[in-house]
C-alpha cells in the first residue's frame, strides 16, 4: 500500500514541475518582452527630444536674429540720420538728417509698442535657456534610455535569461554612447 502512494506523490510532483517549468518560461518570456518593449519606448522619448531640438532650436535662432536685425536697422537708420545731421552745413540738409532721425526713432517706439520687453540681450538668453534645457531633455531621456537598457541586458545576461533569451532572438541592446564631437560644445551663430 505504501507504493501506491509514493507513486501519486512521483506523479504529481511530476506534473508540479511539468506546469512550473512551462509557466516560469512564459513569465520569463513575458519579462523580456516588456523590458525588450520598455527600451523601444524610451529610445522613442529620445527621439522625440531629438524632434524638439531639430524644430525648436532652427525657428527660435531665426525668430532671434529676425528681432536683432530690425534692432539693429533701426539703430543704424539712428546713428547715420544723426551723423548726417552733424555733417549737415545747410538748413535743409539738416531737416533733411532729422527728418531721418525722427523717422527712425518712430519705427523704433513701434517696436518698442509691439515687444514692450524687447531686448536683444534678453533674447539671446532666452535661446541659451531654450537650447540649455532641450539639451537637458535630450540628456534626462538618453539616461532613462541607458537603464532601461541595463535592465534588459541584465535579464538577457544573468541566468537563466543567458539561456532563454538567445533561444527567442533576445540579444544584448546597446547603450547610448555620445559621439567622439559630443565633447565639444555645440556652436551657435546668430550673424547681425
């Protein structure tokens, strides 16, 4: 009597581990999808940083200089109305000059109206603040990006992923790694 009972105990344990190994490797299988899935979506959130910097950064340098130029033309229509004024030996060659002064002093109070905070000053920071903090996104999502991989890599290195992972084409991901110019701070040209 006593090895019909060790029988069912073979048995069944038999059975435990022909479903426990089955299940482990589906849950293995489903770990290494989602990790897989979760290094597709933060390399996704660094392409779209990228994105931001590509859009951002070309309109917000035309948008600066477009601002420092009509700064600059008034200011320029300024100083050659009032230089003409001096060099002027006549009545009318210097109504003339101050014409063009107040003429170029009104565009300037329309600009003034228009942007009540214009400052060229003001605008170049605001480019520097904007590349300064898309370059931060662009950073904050490329470390996100790196542990999301390490975490991976771990599952597909670490046993028993070393043995499972290759049999359904998981492999090692790379990590993100800046390019050799990457250490040379990028430039910024805003030609007046």
């Amino acid at each position: 009597m006593q090895k019909t009972p060790l029988k069912t105990t073979i048995i069944i344990a038999l059975i435990a581990i022909a479903l426990i190994i089955p299940l482990n490797l589906i849950g293995f299988y489903n770990s290494l999808v989602r990790k897989n899935q979760a290094v597709d979506t933060q390399w996704s959130q660094v392409e779209t940083q990228y994105q931001r910097r590509f859009d951002l950064i070309p309109n917000l340098v035309r948008s600066v200089e477009g601002i420092m130029k009509q700064e600059k033309d008034v200011f320029i229509a300024i100083a050659d109305a009032r230089s003409r004024y001096e060099g002027a030996s006549s009545a009318d060659q210097k109504a003339e000059a101050a014409s063009g002064v107040e003429s170029a002093l009104s565009r300037l109070l329309v600009i003034m109206e228009n942007y009540p905070q214009l400052n060229s000053q003001q605008n170049v920071t605001q480019l520097m603040d904007e590349l300064a903090g898309t370059e931060n996104r662009i950073a904050v999502e490329r470390r996100r990006y790196n542990e999301a991989v390490s975490d991976y890599n771990l599952s597909v290195k670490t046993f028993p992923g070393n043995l499972v992972a290759p049999t359904f084409g998981f492999n090692q991901r790379n990590f993100f790694t800046a390019a050799e110019a990457a250490s040379q701070a990028p430039q910024v040209e805003i030609n007046n």
